[in-house]
C-alpha cells in the first residue's frame, strides 16, 4: 500500500496523540488495503479511527483522508488500551479479520523528511 505524498496545508486538524498506523483490506479483500489512524484525538478528548488514508505529509506529520479530515500526528506513537478496544470494535463493524501496524515504516518516513 502506498500513500500520495504531497503538502497538505488545509484547516481545521484534528491532532492525535498516542497514535499508531494500521492497515486493513476495508475496501474488500480483492481490493488494495487501506491505511488509518487510530489514536487520541486531542481536541475532542476521545479515541478515534480515521477514514482511509489518502494522502500523507511526513513535514508537516499531516494526513488527509477520504472524509476530507485533515489529522497530525503528535510526538507520541504507540495506543493506550482504549484505542486498541476500539480499533477491535471498529474491525468487528467491517468485517475485518487480517491487519497490518506500519506505524515504524511512517515514523521512519516523518524521520527521513526532518532530517
């Protein structure tokens, strides 16, 4: 699965902390799987999962997805329990079984461009 990479400079963000990179096939299984974010939503005080991904800006650690929510990634990776219980809930609504975390492989991606 890749991501477009490209500047993403649209408002409002919603900023997540405590986050990680999960991909799954939410599209069906004949189809490319789809990255999403899951993680603390600072502003809103609360847990989430995002749309699928469908652009990603290592500088400014912004991704766009599908819904057209723009989200940053905080400092800190890595899902507290509530996050994982609802990632399960979220799966278990889609049918999905198989996942994949890839949150090294964009923490890696965010390190190259800061570098």
């Amino acid at each position: 699965m890749t991501w477009r990479i490209e500047r993403i400079e649209q408002l409002p963000t919603r900023t997540l902390d405590a986050w990680m990179v999960l991909e799954a096939p939410s599209d069906g299984p004949e189809q490319p799987w789809t990255r999403h974010l899951v993680g603390f939503h600072l502003e809103g005080r609360k847990v989430q999962v995002s749309s699928p991904v469908e652009v990603f800006d290592p500088i400014s650690r912004r991704a766009l997805t599908r819904s057209g929510r723009v989200y940053e990634l905080g400092e800190r990776s890595g899902l507290t329990g509530d996050a994982f219980s609802l990632w399960d809930v979220w799966k278990q609504t889609f049918g999905i079984e198989e996942e994949r975390e890839v949150t090294e492989e964009v923490e890696a991606l965010v390190l190259g461009w800061a570098q």
